[in-house]
C-alpha cells in the first residue's frame, strides 16, 4: 500500500511537470495566426545631399573671428576661411596655410 502512494504521487508529479513544459503548449491554431496583420515596414527616404559650395559671400558680423584674428565661418559641417583679397569665404584646404590672402590682416 505504502509503494503504491509513492508510485502514485510520483506519476502525478512527472505528469504535473510535463504538462506545464513548453513543448506541450499548442503555438496557436493555423486560423489565429493567419488573420494576424502583417506589419508594414517603413519606407525610408533617401538622404537628399545638397553640394558643398567651394565658395560663399558671407557677411563679416555673421562670421566668427579666430584666436589668430582671421575670419570664418562654419555652414553645414563645413568651414571657410575669409580671403582678405575679395572678401569671400573660401572652403577651407591645406594651401591655404602658404596662401598670404588667407593670413590674418596686419599679421
């Protein structure tokens, strides 16, 4: 008698446990899961890129003055440096650095 509890009480707890795993759950029936909307994914836009201009005119309040005394002026991600010859705003390059028109006025 005593045997036949503990076989009893043994199944029940290996049926409890198999009932509650996760390969005994139904994943849904075919009808739930074909009626589900499917979402729409978005449309992205394409990044429009507008050219960089190599020179711009810009007025001399607006732009900024650097710890050397030239002016520039930052637009878009990019600067440009003032040449003193025209007084437009130039993209800034390397040569600039040997070019007197792009040095500090008096400097």
């Amino acid at each position: 008698m005593n045997r036949n509890i503990v076989l009893i009480t043994v199944y029940l707890i290996l049926t409890g446990l198999a009932a509650c795993s996760k390969k005994t759950h139904p994943s849904g029936s075919p009808a739930t899961s074909a009626e589900a909307p499917v979402a729409a994914k978005p449309v992205k836009k394409p990044v429009i890129k507008t050219a960089v201009p190599k020179v711009i005119t810009v007025n001399d309040a607006a732009a900024k003055r650097s710890l050397d005394g030239r002016y520039y002026y930052d637009l878009e991600g990019h600067r440009y440096w003032r040449n003193n010859r025209d007084g437009k705003y130039y993209l800034f390059h390397k040569s600039m650095f040997d070019n007197p028109d792009f040095k500090a006025p008096g400097g």
